[in-house]
C-alpha cells in the first residue's frame, strides 16, 4: 500500500489556520494515507521508499525495515548534502545531475544505482535548475520502477559538499569578479546594502565595465572585474522592481557606492535546496 511522509502542517501567519504542504495536499486528493515520520510509514507493507527532498536523517533502524533510495539532484559523490543545486550554480559547473541512490545512515554515502547527466545553461536559477532536475529525476525513477533497480554502483571520486546555504554565502563581494557575482544571485536571494538598508538583487547579468568596486553607474555596479547590470531589486520592506526605476528614484550622488560585509553566518533557505 502507498503512503507519504512530509512535514506536518504549518501556520503560514500567525492568525492563519495550519495548512498543509504541497505534497500532503496532493496525496490527499488521491486518497493516499499522509505520515509525519518515517517510523510510521512502516506499518503500510511498502516494498521500497522513494525519498526526495526530505532534508532529515532517516533512523537507521527503519532502514533496516524498508529499503530505501533516494533522488539525489547532483552527479555522486560531488556535492553530497543539503544544498547541490546551488553549490553547482556557485562553483560554475557546466554540469549536474541526478543519482538514484540507495540511502544509507551516511550523508549521501550510499551506491548509485542510476544516473542521468544535465547541462548548467548559463542563464540557468537555482529555481529552474531545480524544476529541470525534477522532471529528469522523476522520469529516472518511473523507468527504474519499472525496469528494476538493478545493483548498485559505488561512488567513485573525491567527494564535496553542499552545505546549506548561508546569508555571507549570498552577500554581494563587489570586489570579486562580475562573472562570480553573477553566479551568487542566480543561486537566488543575493543581497548588499544600499545607505545602511539591505537591498536584494533578484536578477542581473554580468558585463564589461570598469571602476571602483561597488561603484553605481545608473543600473550598472562595478566589480573586481567587470561589471554586474542589476535587472530587478527588492529595497528593503518593498516589493521587487525593475533596477532602473530603483536608481532613478534613489538618485545616487556621483561616487556613491553600495556594499554588503559578509559573515554574518545566518542560514538562509534558497530556492530549490535539496538533501
């Protein structure tokens, strides 16, 4: 018999009722039992889990009761961990991936049993990465379901890590070259600073330019090297609009920079961050 596991409901204000996940939602409207633990899936005979996106350790002990594999978004063992997708997109890989793995009590540790290779676009967020990665992990594992799993494979190679992310992962260093710049908002949620308030940078693309780093030229902030067009940002406590409007309206004096000092360490979720 199915069943699902997710998160419990979740008030989503605090006058409002609890409301469940997506994933509940959807199995309820096709009469699927909902659990909130994997010890309470155990008592439905299911002959195999599949875990996506759970981001908690499985006990090893319901382990030894059902087996398990898990829809990894990244090619095995390079970025084991909480957040593949945007540590892909941050280091430049041209490529990624997902792996059927069998799970294990190790972080990510277990062999693969399939994979399938996906081309980074440059243009490619965190977000849409993550929707691409879905459907190929989704079509990956309807057709294991139905061929067999076969035997896995161990992994081979050095592994990495994708840590969560955290709010210095994502501050805006102006003096670093545009191209990396442009990498960190792609990952989603990029910040720095604007006369002492935060100011997001939703969307931008990396360009020619020189001069000081964190310089503004209209729409246009210098970096390390090159420069980063601001194409939309969020002022704080404001809604996301187009960058243009933002330094028109702003009215930056000649000279006058914007800066983020990162370290805060603060954890923050991305879009798209998977386990």
């Amino acid at each position: 018999m199915a069943v699902v596991v997710t998160r419990p409901d979740t008030r989503r204000s605090r006058s409002a009722a609890p409301s469940p996940t997506p994933v509940k939602a959807l199995a309820e409207s096709y009469g699927v039992p909902v659990e909130y633990t994997p010890r309470g899936c155990l008592g439905y005979g299911a002959a195999l889990g599949v875990v996506v996106a759970y981001g908690r350790i499985i006990p090893a002990d319901v382990l030894g009761e059902l087996d398990m594999v898990n829809v990894h978004f990244s090619l095995l063992p390079r970025w084991r961990g909480a957040a593949p997708v945007e540590r892909a997109l941050l280091a430049g890989d041209k490529t990624t991936g997902v792996c059927l793995m069998k799970v294990e009590e190790g972080l990510d540790t277990g062999p693969v049993y399939q994979r399938a290779e996906l081309a980074i676009r440059p243009s490619d967020t965190a977000a849409e990465l993550t929707d691409r990665l879905a459907r190929l992990g989704a079509a990956l594992v309807v057709n294991a379901l139905a061929g067999g799993l076969g035997v896995p494979e161990p992994q081979v190679g050095e592994p990495t890590y994708a840590a969560k992310l955290t709010s210095a992962d994502l501050a805006l260093d102006w003096t670093r070259p545009a191209v990396e710049l442009e990498r960190v908002v792609r990952a989603g949620r990029a910040w720095t600073t604007w006369r002492g308030e935060r100011l997001l940078v939703l969307d931008a693309t990396a360009t020619q330019g020189q001069g000081p780093p964190g310089r503004l030229d209209g729409d246009l902030v210098y970096a390390g090297t090159g420069a980063l067009r601001l194409v939309k940002v969020q002022p704080q406590a404001r809604r996301p609009m187009d960058a243009a409007s933002w330094s028109r309206g702003v009215r930056p004096s000649p000279g006058e920079t914007v800066g983020a000092t990162p370290g805060s360490g603060e954890v923050v979720q991305a879009p798209g961050t998977q386990s």
